[in-house]
C-alpha cells in the first residue's frame, strides 16, 4: 500500500469553495513516489493564479493554467471550503502508483466528495 504524504503541499490556501467557481490552474508534483495534480477553484477570496503558481513553485511542483489532465488519472476527489460568498475548492487527482483504493482512502480522510475518475 503507497501512503500519501502531503504535508504543506495540501495547504496551499487557508481561504474559503462552492461549486462552479472559476478556475485558477492546477500544480502536479511528485510526492513520495507518487504523481498528483490538484486543481484549484476559487470565488471571492481574492486569492490569484500568481499566488497558487508561487505556492506551486514552493512545493517543487509545475502549474499549469487549465485542469488536471485525464489521461491515466485513478480517481478524484473533491474538497471544498465555504463561508458565504467566499468559496475555496481544491479537486485533486490521483496517478499511479496510487490505486483506487488507496485514493478513495485518502478522500475520505480529507472529508472530500469522491468524483471516480
């Protein structure tokens, strides 16, 4: 079993998500053996591309201005932050060596909504 080790990496905002919310880009880096590309939406945070890029950067990871790629993806996973009209979200998406299972566990550990893949 691969164990995912996210450390600073998952906390790249301390804002707050709702659904439908712009994209700002994703960051894909290397963790433990492991490829994941997390996806990030925002609405009334005020917090920019420039910000998460920076962050991305930080964490040894490549933004990118759209959305996670599909190709060879096992699973996603949504977690979203809200407090009226600021909202947060950050959809990860996981590659192998990660398998479903494993995916859906560390889902269920963020208290996010599993999106299959």
């Amino acid at each position: 079993m691969k164990r995912i080790v996210m450390g600073s990496f998952a906390a790249i905002v301390a804002a707050v998500t709702g659904c439908g919310a712009p994209t700002l880009g994703s960051c894909t880096a290397q963790q433990s053996g492991a490829q994941l590309c997390i996806e990030y939406s925002a609405e009334g945070t005020g917090v920019t591309a420039d910000q998460l890029r920076a962050q991305c950067a930080m964490q040894s990871g490549t933004y990118a201005a759209g959305a996670c790629t599909g190709a060879g993806r096992t699973g996603r996973c949504v977690q979203t932050f809200s407090n009226g009209a600021m909202s947060f979200s950050q959809t990860y998406s996981f590659y192998p060596p990660i398998d479903t299972a494993n995916a859906m566990m560390f889902c269920t550990r963020l208290n996010g909504t599993w999106l299959g893949n």
